[in-house]
C-alpha cells in the first residue's frame, strides 16, 4: 500500500472543519483527499456544501470534488449551532461565494461508490460532523464496512461531559441514531472527544503564530478562529475556543500526539435527558466489544505546531 492516504472528509463547516480541511491540503505528501461530502450541522446543507467550495477555493484546491449529502438526520429535525458558529458557519472573515460547482449526485453515493471502487482497506473516513452520510452509505451498502481501513471521528465526551446538553457532544446529539448505526457497524473507530479538543485552545499566542503566516488562507483562518473562539472566551472565560475537528486530520500525520485506549461506546438514543451521550466503558466493566480507540490525552504544543507547519505550506 502506497504511504499516500486516501481519505474521503465527511463535514458540516464550521470554522474548526474548515482548520482541518486546511490541515489536509497542507500535507498533500501524505494524504489524498478523495473528495469532500458535507452534511447538515453546524448550518443547514446549503451553508455546509457551499462552505466547503469556499474552502477549497481559499486554498487553491478547485480540484477537489464536492458531493452535498443529508439535509437532516435519520429521524430528527436538525439541531445547529449558529450561536457557535454564526449564520454561514463561516463567519468571520470575508470570502467570495464560491464559483466552483458541487459535484453531481448524492454524497452518500459517492461514499459507497468510492469505497467500492478502491483497493479494499485503503480508505480512511474522516468525519468532523453528523455521522448522518456514513450511516445512510452504510445502511444502503453493507459491504462496504469491511473495505474502510478506519473511521477517524470528531464526536462524543465522557468525563468532559457534553457540550449541547450536558450529557452529549453536539455531532453525536444532532444524529444519535446515526451514530449508533456506525459505532455498532464493526468499523474500525477512532474517536477524538471534548476530552482531547477542550485541551486545544486557540490561544493568544498560537493564533498569533498563525497569523505570522501571512498567506489569504492563513489570514482568513485566523478571522476564523478570532470569530469561533468568542463564544468560549465569552461564555467561559476561557483562553481561546477549542479547535475540535482538526484532531482528525492530525491523528493521521502524528498519531503518537494522541493517547487512550480501546474501549466499548454506546450511544444513548432514547433517554430525554441524556440522548446523544457517547457511554464510553473506559474502565472496561462490562464484557462489552471494544468498538472504538478513544482518545483522552493530547500533546497540545504538538498539535498546533503542526497545525501551523502545515498552514505555512498553503
Ligand atoms: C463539534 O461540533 C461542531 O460545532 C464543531 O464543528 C465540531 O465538529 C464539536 O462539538
Ligand atoms: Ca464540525
């Protein structure tokens, strides 16, 4: 198998996703984006699928194919975070309406297709979202589980508790049923909660490295950040926002940034008070299956010298 990773990114952008979208195309000598399928989340699908074109044009990536996908959950009327992320899901800084076309066809048929089409085990999905797109392809394509190398996901908390409710992680709250149609697929999971992305926080001083770049796509992202971390810095006090989707992609470049273990996750999809909880068994007290790798720990200096590494390469 060639070191190049293929990667499909499944997101609703979302300032944190644009970061990680960024992440990938500034290391094209380890990762191939195989294309981009948005989904609705942080912002409804017509703000998620053109966010992700603005994306790509920002970095001169007009190449990469674009697939709109679910335009709500499975079951559920869609829930966003515009108190987050603002009323794009992108706001911030100011960028041209995209002039690049979304792909024809479905974002879950392209899932499938794709997984099918290339080498078995050589895909790895990346989704900073709703898992509603990967549980539709995997609803609509069994066969396909088993051909996916790993599924590297933003969603869920456990001792960080919940970030929407305070039992659920907002990916997880928004689909529970889709989520837990893709925890118990067998796919292999690795899974970056709060408990990693609440130890990222864009501080002053990371920001302001960031901004030394000096490139438009350096530039924009940190208007980005200044725009996303309000929220944190307003409601908590804290030292900056926490920079939750771009853990994805850098688990693929350095996972030694990354610690946990496996263990087994249920989702909660019938309680009022605690639906979309992800029920990490950590201390392994049931005989449960392990069905996840989930992360706990990260070396935070690590990550955003990274992050800005590879900014520097757009
Ligand atoms: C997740 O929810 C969204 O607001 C972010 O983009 C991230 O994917 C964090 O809970
Ligand atoms: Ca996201």
């Amino acid at each position: 198998m060639s070191s190049l990773r293929k990667i499909i990114i499944d997101t609703d952008p979302g300032q944190d996703d644009a970061a990680a979208i960024m992440l990938a195309f500034g290391s094209p000598s380890e990762i191939e984006i195989l294309g981009i399928t948005a989904v609705a989340g942080n912002v409804p699908l017509s703000y998620t699928s053109r966010n992700a074109r603005i994306i790509c044009e920002l970095c001169g990536r007009t190449d990469t194919r674009v697939f709109a996908g679910a335009d709500k959950p499975i079951k559920r009327k869609l829930v966003t975070a515009e108190h987050v992320h603002g009323k794009t899901g992108l706001d911030g800084p100011v960028l041209p309406e995209p002039t690049m076309a979304l792909q024809q066809g479905h974002a879950v048929d392209f899932i499938v297709d794709t997984i099918r089409r290339e080498e078995e085990g050589s895909v790895t999905l990346c989704t900073l979202g709703p898992l509603t797109n990967i549980a539709l392809a995997f609803e609509k394509a069994p066969d396909i589980v088993s051909r996916i190398r790993e599924l590297v996901m933003m969603g869920g908390g456990f001792f960080e508790g919940g970030n929407i409710t305070p039992a659920a992680e907002f990916n997880i709250y928004v689909d529970p049923e889709a989520a837990d149609i893709v925890f118990r697929s067998g796919v292999p999971i690795v899974m970056m909660p709060l408990d990693v992305t609440h130890q990222l926080l864009t501080r002053k001083d990371r920001v302001g490295r960031m901004a030394e770049i000096g490139t438009p796509p350096a530039k924009a992202m940190v208007e980005m950040l200044e725009f996303f971390e309000r929220f944190d810095v307003e409601k908590y006090g804290s030292d900056g926002g926490p920079l939750h989707d771009p853990t994805v992609i850098a688990y693929l470049l350095k996972p030694e940034l990354f610690s946990g273990r496996e263990c087994n996750v249920e989702i909660e999809t019938k309680s009022e008070l605690t639906e979309g909880m992800t029920v990490v068994d950590w201390w392994h007290v049931t005989d449960r299956k392990r069905n996840a790798k989930v992360m706990r720990f990260v070396d935070a200096d690590g990550f955003f010298d990274l992050l800005i590494e590879r900014f520097a390469r757009i």
